[in-house]
C-alpha cells in the first residue's frame, strides 16, 4: 500500500500545543508527515509548551523543512501529498493564504494543496473575530479549505485540557480522510438529558 503523505504547518497564534497533537496523531496512524513551522511559532512553541518543544515536534515528523525554504519539495504541486493540516493557524497565516501571498514556504505550501484541490485544514486561532479576519476566512472557505477553530467539544465533557487538545487534533486529522476515525464520537446513550 502507498505511504500517505501530509503537510502539517504550525504558525505563530496561541494554542502551539495544536501542532504537537496533530504530528502526534499522524505518527500514529503511519502517516510520512513534511513539518514547515514559521518564526513566530518557534517563540510561542517555546513560551506555551516549554525550551524543548520545537526538537520535540521535529522528531515526531519524517521532514522538517526552514520556513525560508521556497524550493522545497512541498511546494511544488507535482509532489504527491494528500492534505495539510496548520495547526494553530494565525490569521497573518489565514490572510496569507486567503490572497495568494505565497511568501513563506507554510503560506506557498498551503496555496499549492488549493490550486491541486487537496484538502486544507486551517486551525484558525483568534477571537473575537474582526471583519477582515471573517472576510479572510470566507475566501479561504470559497478556495475549499476547511476553516475548524479550536473550540472545545463541550459535549464530551473533557476532564482536562490534554482531552480538549487531543480531541480537536483527532478532528484536524480526520477531516483529511487518510486513516480510521480518531476522534471520540458523540453518542446519545452518553449524553444527559436536555430541557428546552
């Protein structure tokens, strides 16, 4: 059988521990994962996960690749690959990707999964929302690109924030359809019940 391939990019906005979950769950499911983290992620990988979480995330991807690096496999649309999770994705990121800057090797990598219809999942991180950024996301959404915040899933009562993180990464990674479902599912039997 084929190895699947995917892009996963983590980019500067709040919520650095999305991108370590995601590469978490695509090792699990023996997926082959090119990682492109941006400057500003470095920092917040550094302030919210700890010194060592930047090294930490690259050893659980097959490739990192310099942000800087333009000429990179993974810009190139006749590289196969089936998807791209950025995770967290900060609206400089979004807006970037929104108007076709292609600027960083995230941004160009982002635009090459639009242009070659392969599935685009931005974990848009930011609230509240300003107009320019719900403009952004629209064009992004139009180009086919799945916008998915990071919003808790209420419903299955997470006990912590590890449950919170691991449960919207599963999401991330099952909307690019490459594994079995990862996500804890919701269940009527499971749920209390609700008055109006």
């Amino acid at each position: 059988m084929k190895q699947v391939r995917v892009v996963l990019g983590v980019s500067g906005a709040s919520g650095a521990a999305l991108g370590p979950a995601v590469a978490r769950r695509l090792a699990a499911a023996g997926v082959e994962t090119d990682l492109v983290v941006s400057a500003a992620a470095k920092l917040t990988l550094h302030q919210e996960c700890g010194p060592t979480a930047f090294a930490d995330l690259q050893r659980l991807v097959s490739r990192s690749h310099a942000s800087d690096d333009i000429g990179a496999s993974i810009a190139s649309g006749s590289v196969p690959v089936s998807g791209m999770i950025v995770a967290p994705c900060s609206m400089r990121t979004l807006a970037a990707i929104a108007h076709g800057l292609d600027d960083n090797l995230l941004t160009r990598a982002a635009s090459v999964q639009l242009k070659e219809r392969r599935p685009l999942v931005l974990l848009a991180r930011e609230a509240p929302l300003t107009l320019a950024h719900l403009r952004n996301m629209t064009a992004v959404a139009e180009m086919g690109a799945i916008i998915m915040p990071p919003v808790p899933a209420f419903y299955l009562k997470p006990v912590n924030l590890v449950e919170i993180i691991d449960q919207i990464a599963s999401r991330a990674v099952d909307s690019l359809k490459i594994s079995d479902p990862m996500a804890r599912q919701w269940h009527p039997a499971n749920s209390g019940s609700v008055s109006s």
